[in-house]
C-alpha cells in the first residue's frame, strides 16, 4: 500500500488566480508542480514563473553556449565541413538516441557536411561508441566522429580514435563518470576528445541539467548556425529546420523520461504543438500505422506509442531501420517501414509478458528462501538481452526495490539494465563496485551493465550488503495535490487542467484525495477483466461514474478484507446498501460519448 503524501505548498493563490483568470484550484496545482524548496517559494512560484509555466514558448529556451565546449564543438565542426572532411555521426539505438542522431546527420547536411551515420547493434556492438566502431570508421576513411546520447563514459574508445588521428566531438547527456576521493569528493572522469559537450559536466553555466541527447544535438545546430550566419543555408532554411526538428527532440524527451519542467515542458508542448505540420514522411506514417490523430496526441501517444515502435527496432532488429524510417522521402517505402516496427513492437509485447512472468517467479522464490532482498539482481539467461531493461522496469514497479535485470550475452559473459527507485541512485551505487563490470553507465534511476557470470552473485551480494534503504524507503510513496471534495469538479474545472500539460514525468496529472466515497454499483469490464467502472456518490448524495485500472485482485482483496466477501458480490449485483466507504486518490476526467461530455473519476489509489 502506497503511502500518502499531499502537498502543502505556499504561495498567493489568490493573486494568482486573479493575475492568469484561473480558478484558485488551479493556481494551488501550479504552485505544486514549480515549488521544489519551501524555503524558495516566494522565488518559484511568483508571477514570471507562473507566466512562463503557462505561456511559455521557444524565446524561454537556454543559450547553447552556455554548455562548456559548446562554441569549440561547433566550431570544429564548421571548420571539417569547409575542408571537405569526412564525418560520422555514432548515436546508440534507443528512441532518444534515433531522434539525436536523425537530428545531427539532417542539421550537418543542412550545412553541406559530407556525413553518414551508423548506430550500434544492440547484441554485437553494446551501447555506444565501441573499439569496433572506431575502427569501421577508421578504415572507412572517416576524420572525424561525433557521438550523440554516448560517449561520456567512452574514455577508453576515444583515445582509441585519437591515437589514429582522428577528431572526436562528444555530445552526450549521461552523467560524468567520476572517482571517489578518500574523502567521498567526486572527480570527473572526462574522455579526452576535441570537445565533450555534456550539460551534466561541473564546468559550464547551463542552468538546467535534465536534458536529453536530442535536445543537446538540436542546441548543437543553434550553436552552428549562429557561427555560421550570413554563410550557408537561408535563413528561411534554417527556421524551418528547427521548426520541425523540434518535434523530435520532444519525442525523445518524452520518451527518454526527463522530467516535464522548464525548457523541457516547453520543447514537448510545443513538439506537440507543431507535429501536425511534420513534413517527415515517416513520422507521418508512424503516426498513421498507430491509427492516431495528430491534432489530438500528447506525452502518452510519444511514451507508449510512437517510442516502442521505435525502440523495438533496437531490440528486436536493428535501430537503423527506425533512423531509415525518418529519413525516407517516399511516401509509400515510409508506410511499409512503419509496418514493420509495429510488427516488431507487438512481438516485443509477447516477449515482455513471458520474460516478466519468469522473473516474477524467480523473485518469489528467493522470497521463500531467503526473504526479499534490498536490491534485486535476477540472472535470466534464456531472456533476450534486448528486453532487459523494460522488465526490470515492471518486476521494479511489483516489488518496489531497485532492480537488475541480467542476461546472457551474445559474445560472451552477462549483460542488462537496472531500474531503479526514488531513494537509491544505481548509478553511484554502481560505480562502488565497477571492478566487476566489463561496461557500465547510466544515472541515478536506470543503468545498463555487462559483467562476467561468474560476477553475478558477487555483485548480488555487494549492492546488498552495501544497501543502507530502510523499510520505510521501500514504501512507495503517492503524492497528490491536495484533499478535494468530489463536489468541487465540474466541467469548467476539468477543462482548464489542459493549461497544466503537457504531463508526464515531473509534471504530473492533478491528483486529490477525498475521504467516504460510497460505493453503489460496479461492473467488471475489459477482455481481461482488468478493470471496474462504479457508480459512487459523496456525503451530498451527488452521483458520479468511477472507474479503476489498477490491480482488480489488490482492490477486491482491500474490499472483501474490510467488508467481508459477500458485500462485494451485492456490489456487482446491485445490491449494495450503501455502507461501503472507501477514501480514494482521484484524478477527475472528461468522458465523451456521441458527442456528449461528461464527468468521471479516475481512482488512481484506495484505503
């Protein structure tokens, strides 16, 4: 059972309402979602955050050069493109590093670069910038490699390249590798390339950190075209470049799960703003193949939809065939293209379902041998490697404990990735043992690692015995907006939330609490009888429809255990009496219906 924690964030609620025309409820969910320190309230939430929170567009966005090595990147770039010099662009096969990657090798050409691009086999190559890459590029006649979403951690391949002559610009996103001092203090661990532009290094004036590799590969062209004025492509050119461009760096921080606050909220409302005007044939037919509308997508269509077509193609096939897609010109290859990764998405859908029943197994039964571990390190040796991550993800989610999941290895030895929880940072947890890792990466909520079997267990045994979570850490915690009566929703309410999106990861749905919702009626819906829609009402006798999609085993369990199991069966009878109260988390919703509006509650929690 999740635990309950509702804001109590201050700021004027009432001048802001009155300075926007929003509702007071409204302003208090702004207030939630910009006040990060109490002790700066005043700061974060007065009129110009507000303002910029609600009307902000691209003139918020930061100065690029405000990243170390920025102008020196680009410049190097500029001076390879007049010289004629040969260039790869090396980006990694997930969706943030398919839309970087399509974002450089689309910008060097704007600017008359002879390039090409190459992304790394999942299985053969592993993540990012490898020795093998560097030597294809190498005996390819390439002079120069620019990395996108890796290349932070490629210390060992760098020097590699730069030992052949070769120049090498980094634009990456991922944290700095770093050693630990004596004294617990971190040095960075740089790669020694031209340039390594990373909005995550300690030098540099950036001002926001959480930045994905596709918005540091579009920041990258708008430090190249602002050297480059008056020189190459019109200016005409270049706005619509960026214009549509745009539209990808937010698919992929949406996808890429950075948090939804400052020019990130700004990038993906306004990705969604303009993706109806994508001139991307592919992207196009994406879109289409999913059978959705354009004009009505938001941050769920690009986490759950678009985003696994593409990825899947990392997984299941090869990334470049998703970087193929948005580089097609014709219309009809487009469409046959986008098939294809659906395909490949819904067979990454079968595998998931299967590899994540065979580690739930393996979990309980460590529980029963040994109770449950603080982390947990699962070895599923027959489970494509390419899965890894997502089931990490979910077995995360089941158990809330930071999670690892490891498989066997195509060239030998384990590999996966880990997911992990609030309260542990994986990366740093990691680093403390990185002797055991043949490669490893990542940040404080996800990594990706190889080791040789015979480190699994060590490494089992080391991240639990170095683990200082208590069980309080291990409670996950629901953090909702505030206890609001379900007399206070109506239609003018819930449609003025839309000027809170887009929502996602950082700036979540408005969710409140209210305590003696009745239950009268409900019905088990869905093919697998997955999901319950009630009819309840509140102390003032007013009705509403009620809908859950949560776990139906966990809320009928809740049910039958306070009221007894014959009280939940005159529920979905319809013979209820009305005494059954639960307090519930809500998030309150439109239900349109033959064109007609009306008002619903989602149940997110109970107690």
């Amino acid at each position: 059972m999740a635990k309950w924690m509702i804001a109590n964030k201050k700021a004027d609620f009432d001048g802001l309402a009155r300075e926007f025309s929003i509702k007071n409820i409204t302003a208090r969910l702004i207030a939630n979602r910009l006040i990060t320190d109490r002790t700066k309230e005043n700061i974060q939430c007065n009129e110009e955050a507000v303002k910029t929170y609600i009307n902000g567009d691209i003139s918020f966005l930061h100065d690029p050069f405000l990243m170390k090595d920025m102008e020196q990147g680009a410049r190097i770039i500029l001076n390879k493109i007049r010289d004629n010099k040969s260039i790869r662009v090396i980006g990694d096969y997930d969706v943030d590093g398919i839309c970087s990657s399509y974002i450089l090798v689309s910008g060097l050409k704007l600017f008359g670069a002879e390039v090409d691009c190459v992304l790394p086999d999942r299985i053969k190559d592993g993540y990012g910038l490898s020795i093998k890459l560097v030597d294809e590029a190498y005996e390819a006649g390439i002079d120069t490699i620019i990395t996108c979403d890796n290349g932070i951690a490629a210390a060992e391949q760098i020097a590699h390249a730069k030992e052949k002559g070769m120049t090498v610009v980094v634009t990456d996103h991922h944290e700095v590798p770093f050693e630990l001092g004596e004294d617990e203090s971190k040095k960075e661990i740089l790669p020694h390339a031209d340039a390594v532009i990373d909005p995550k290094r300690s030098e540099g004036d950036y001002p926001f950190k959480e930045i994905c590799g596709a918005v540091v590969a579009y920041k990258f062209l708008e430090a190249m075209s602002e050297l480059e004025k008056g020189e190459g492509p019109s200016e005409e050119e270049r706005e619509q470049f960026f214009y549509q461009k745009l539209i990808f760096a937010g698919i992929a921080t949406v996808c890429d799960v950075m948090e939804l606050k400052d020019e990130n909220r700004v990038i993906v409302r306004e990705s969604l703003k303009r993706i109806p005007m994508t001139d991307n044939k592919g992207l196009k037919a994406l879109i289409d193949v999913n059978g959705l509308d354009a004009y009505n997508m938001t941050g769920y269509h690009y986490g759950f939809v678009i985003g696994p077509c593409l990825n899947a193609t990392g997984r299941l096939d090869l990334a470049t065939r998703a970087l193929s897609l948005f580089l097609e010109e014709d219309a009809a290859e487009a469409a046959i293209i986008a098939g294809d990764l659906k395909s490949l998405n819904d067979s990454r859908k079968d595998m998931t379902k299967s590899g994540t029943a065979e580690a739930t197994s393996f979990v309980e039964k460590e529980i029963e041998k040994n109770g449950m571990p603080k982390v947990i390190v699962l070895y599923l040796p027959e489970v494509h490697e390419s899965i890894a991550g997502i089931i990490a993800g979910k077995i995360k989610e089941k158990y809330y404990r930071p999670t690892i999941v490891l498989t066997k290895a195509a060239d030998g030895g384990a590999k996966g990735s880990g997911r992990s929880i609030e309260s542990y940072d994986m990366y740093e947890e990691l680093s403390r043992c990185k002797e055991l890792f043949t490669k490893f990466g990542g940040h404080k909520m996800a990594a990706g690692l190889s080791l040789p079997e015979e480190n699994i267990e060590i490494l089992r045994t080391k991240l639990n015995e170095n683990c200082d979570l208590s069980e309080e850490d291990f409670v996950p915690v629901l953090h909702l907006d505030m206890v609001m009566p379900l007399k206070y929703i109506d239609m003018d309410l819930v449609k003025e939330f839309s000027i809170l999106e887009p929502f996602g990861t950082g700036n979540s749905k408005p969710l409140f609490a209210q305590r003696d919702v009745s239950l009268l009626s409900g019905r088990i819906m869905g093919k697998n009888k997955n999901c319950g829609k009630y009819r309840v009402t509140d102390e003032g006798g007013k009705l509403y429809d009620m809908l859950f999609f949560g776990d139906m085993e966990r809320w009928h369990d809740f049910l039958k255990d306070k009221y007894g199991e014959s009280n939940v069966e005159n529920l979905y009878s319809g013979t209820t009496d009305g005494t059954m109260k639960v307090s519930i988390a809500y998030q309150p919703d439109i239900n349109t219906y033959q064109g007609r509006e009306s008002i619903q509650i989602i149940m997110n929690d109970f107690t």
